[in-house]
C-alpha cells in the first residue's frame, strides 16, 4: 500500500522544518552527506545498467557523468 498524496507532503514539510531549524554548519554537511548518497544511487544504476563492471570501472563512470554534468551546467 502506498503512501497517500497528504502523508508525502506532511513528510516533506516536516524535513523542511528541520532543516530550517539546522545551522548553517549542520546545513553544509548534510550538503556532503546528500551528495554521498546520491553518488551512491548512481552507482547502483552504473551496476544495473552494466553489471559486470568492476567498482574502477563504475567510478570512472560516475567520474565521467560527473564531469559532463559539470561542462553542461557551465555552457550558455
């Protein structure tokens, strides 16, 4: 059974009460700690998407996304 439209926006709204009640120290490093996980998400999709790649092989993947993602934020 899934979560109901008005369960998922309490849940959202409460994270966003937390996090303005974090300073702006803990705010930074859960910046790191999203970006952490995230990465790790994306190597799970690497493995599904090539599963018998090797963990280098996944992180010169992820390494590569990476950088494309970079060079498209910074082109017009």
């Amino acid at each position: 059974m899934g979560s109901t439209p008005e369960q998922i926006r309490a849940v959202d709204l409460a994270k966003i009460e937390r996090a303005k009640a974090m300073t702006f120290e803990q705010r930074f490093l859960a910046g790191a700690d999203l970006f952490e996980y995230a990465c790790s998400v994306a190597k799970d999709g690497i493995r599904m998407q090539f599963p018998s790649a090797s963990d280098e092989e996944v992180d010169r993947v992820l390494s590569e996304r990476l950088s494309r993602a970079r060079h498209l934020e910074r082109s017009p």
